[in-house]
C-alpha cells in the first residue's frame, strides 16, 4: 500500500506529539508535565490571554449594564452570553488567531482589543468597537487577569495538592502515634517519643501554613495609566469612578486595591509566595526527615513491581520521591523568593520588570506542585518498620537519666533525704557510656527513693517513656 501525503503528515504529528516531552527546555513541560498539568489551564500564556479576554469582556459588560456613559445600552441575556461565549470558547484556533494578531501589533493586551472587536459584529454590538478597552492601561487589564490566573491556580491546583499531602501525613501520623521511638538531638540519642507525634509536628506546621495561603487576599486595580482616573473622569465626569472600579473588581471575586501607580502593587503576590514558600521550606523539612528514617531502617520502603533502584544494586530500593520532593522544594523557592523580591518594586509609576517576573509564577508554583505529588507518593510507599524503631530504642536505657534525675529532684522537695546533685550523679552514670536495664536498675534502688518512686522507675523502660507523645500526635494530626 503507498504511503501517502496525509498518511505521512498524520505520523509526523504523532512524532512530534510523542517527542514533545523529550525537546522541551524546561522539565516541567517535558519529564514532568503530567503533574503539572492542571496548572497550564491558570498560569500559561493562553492562560493569560483567555483571562485578559475575560476581563476585558466583564468590564464592556459592566459598562453598559451600569449606563456609565451617555448612549451605552442595556446588553440583552443573549449578547451578554455571546460575549462571554468568547472566553468559554477560547480554543486553539482563537489562540492561533490571537497569535496571528499580536504578530501584527507587537503588543499582547492590544491584540486581545482586536481579538474581542471583530467578534462585536455578529451579537449587534459593532457600533460599540471603542467601549472595548475603555479607560483602560495594559496593566489594568494585566494586573486583574494575573490575579484571576493566580487565584485560581493556588485554589484549585496547589490547595488540593497540598491538601492530599497533608492527608497522607496525617495518616501516617495516626498509624504510627503509638510506635515508641528513640528522639535524636543533636544527633544524639534523646528522650523518647513516638514516631507519630515527630510526623504529627510537620503536619501541624504545615497545616497552619495552608490556613495562611487559604485566607490570602487576591488583589486589583482599573483606575488608568497613573492610578488617578484621569481619562475616566475626561470622558464621563459625573460618574463615580472609584465606585464603578471597586464594584467591578469585586464583580471578578477580587479584592478592590483603591490606590496605585499604573500598576498594582503586587505586595498581595509578595505576601502569597512567601507563605508557600515557608511551606516548602517546612516540607523539605520533612523530606530530610524522612529520607534519614529510611536510612536508618525506621521505615521500609515498599517496592514498585518493575521498578529498578540502581543500575549495578539490585538490592537497593532508593527513597527518590523524597530527594525529587527535596529538589523541588529548593528550585521553587528560588523563584518564589525572587519574585516577592521582585514584585514589591517598581521605578516611579510603571517598569516592566514585573511582566518579566510574573511569566515565571507557573514555574515557580509547577516545581512545588510536583514536589507534593512525588510527597503523596513516596509516602504510599512507606512501612513502619517497628521492630527497627524498637531495637533502637532499646539499646539505649541511658535516656531514662532525665527521668530518675527529675523524680530526684520530687523526692527532694517533698523532703526525702539523699536527693542531693541529681543531674550530677546521673551525668556520672550515662554520660558517653551504655547503660543497660540491670545496671540502671541496680543504680534506682540504690538512691534511697521512697518506696513508690523507686518501684515506678524499676518498672519504667524506653519504650514507655514517651510521656504524652501519642496523645499529641492524634490530636494535632
């Protein structure tokens, strides 16, 4: 059978479709696009533009039904739903369109003008061409689209995804918040605890941080080239201006920022990236935590049929989730740090740093988007090992020291005698020696404790002095 023309053009596309993830710059449109996905739809470039024809067409609309100008009608259900047809049905044919525009204009938001203007025609709206874009700078129209983008990314893609984090957490805190184990300070061995109230502490924290970016204000401004209304007021002076701005803002689901330069001011986006920031920080916490778990056999890795570890040790299951989780964390901090750095400032009324910055918000919350999926994941693939986490734990009576030094110091108080130096006579026992449960022992009943106190302390061991560690845990996780 002869290959043909479109045969041969239909297999290109395959190809490239199927090379795409190989030839991408970036990893997060390549290796990792999967799990970034949804944040394609908020923060990409026809992303941007589909919400700048959205602003642009709720601000026509809110004209005209607010009669703000002499002449302007009142918009029919169906022309209204005709204009916001444009934004629903911006596809990759309009996109190319648009493209094909600003090639034209060299200018993006004076393209989505264009974009919008030939579609007035159809829905009897042609003799309103010049409302389109009325009173507006480019960064009125910026400013509330990147709001919107940003809003709906953090709402829909980030807090869902942290929040499968967290639950993943929580479980494993509940699971294990009875498992005693061996606390390390300093690296060193520690008073005991349970494995759930150390994970039970990062979910605490975490979930704290989510309560911050849950409440974060996303803010807006369409007040003209410098802020002040001033074409507004040229054009219709009996209008009030700041009213109309602040109702339509809000109209959009945005808080209404009522001073500014030509630009918002972006402190709301600084405020934002720094908490999420602070939780990546927080979570790479974790991940180091975890990853050292593993490495000391507090927990065993559950292998993915198929999977290889290493190239050359068939023997070894890698903790990668969490190093790729670890990565992650740092390259999104990066640039959420240089954008709240970034953003507050800007060279009197207007520079364009900021549209330089902003292009980077999808990369910057992509990165840590995937670190909570390879989080999610990793953590699935988690087992207790308790009889690890207990071997530990006791092979290191020596943590009891702070109990017996503590009841010594009850016992002085409630006027037994001998109590004296307590810390100094355990230091001598345990300091940098192993102590094991008969020496420890012999030392208790040797002190001269009342009879009550030397029998709790004989009884006591590692594992059960974790005092209300599992309780914590359930509680705060």
């Amino acid at each position: 059978m002869t290959r043909t023309a479109a045969d041969s053009a239909a297999q290109d596309r395959v190809s490239l479709a199927a090379a795409q993830p190989l030839i991408a710059l970036g990893a997060l449109d390549g290796r990792y696009r999967t799990a970034v996905a949804p944040l394609v739809d908020h923060l990409s470039e026809a992303a941007l533009n589909r919400n700048r024809i959205h602003v642009e067409v709720e601000w026509f609309i809110h004209l005209c039904q607010q009669q703000v100008l002499p002449g302007l009608p009142q918009l029919s259900q169906e022309q209204i739903s005709g204009l916001r047809e444009t934004v629903t049905s911006f596809g990759s044919e309009e996109i190319a369109e648009l493209g094909a525009i600003e090639a034209e204009t060299v200018h993006d938001v004076k393209a989505v003008e264009y974009f919008i203007a030939r579609r007035l025609e159809p829905l009897g709206l042609g003799d309103l061409t010049p409302l389109v874009h009325f009173a507006c700078t480019s960064e009125d129209i910026n400013n509330l689209s990147y709001a919107v983008g940003i809003r709906d990314a953090v709402e829909q893609v980030w807090l869902p995804a942290a929040r499968t984090a967290l639950a993943g957490l929580s479980e494993l805190a509940q699971q294990a918040a009875e498992v005693p184990m061996l606390s390390r300070t300093h690296g060193q061995p520690a008073t005991p605890s349970t494995l759930g109230k150390e994970i039970a502490v990062f979910v605490h924290r975490l979930n704290r941080q989510v309560r911050r970016i849950e409440a974060q204000e996303y803010l807006g401004k369409i007040n003209g080239a410098t802020g002040t209304y001033a074409a507004h007021l040229a054009a219709a002076p009996e209008a009030d201006w700041p009213s109309i701005a602040q109702s339509f803002v809000e109209k959009l689901g945005l808080t209404f920022n009522p001073l500014t330069t030509q630009i918002e001011s972006h402190d709301f986006q600084a405020e934002l990236y720094a908490d999420i920031a602070r939780f990546n920080r927080i979570l790479h916490g974790l991940c180091v935590d975890v990853w050292s778990y593993i490495s000391i056999g507090f927990f065993r890795q559950i292998p993915v049929a198929g999977a290889t570890g290493s190239s050359t040790m068939p023997h070894k299951v890698n903790p990668i989730r969490f190093e790729n989780a670890e990565a992650n964390l740092e390259i999104s901090n990066a640039l959420l740090d240089a954008l709240g750095a970034t953003l507050v400032e800007s060279r009197w009324q207007r520079d364009l740093t900021d549209s330089s910055g902003q292009r980077n918000i999808g990369t910057a919350l992509g990165h840590s988007v995937l670190a909570l999926s390879n989080v999610t994941k990793g953590l699935k693939q988690l087992a207790v090992a308790e009889d690890v986490i207990a071997a530990d734990l006791d092979a290191n009576w020596e943590v009891l020291g702070e109990a017996i030094q503590t009841v010594m110091r009850a016992e002085a108080i409630a006027g037994v005698e001998g109590m004296e130096n307590p810390y100094e006579r355990l230091k001598e026992l345990t300091r940098g020696r192993r102590v094991d449960a008969e020496k420890l022992k012999e030392f208790v009943g040797g002190l001269g404790l009342s009879e009550e106190a030397e029998a709790r302390l004989k009884q006591l061991t590692p594992a059960q002095y974790t005092g209300l560690a599992a309780q914590l845990a359930t509680q705060f996780s």
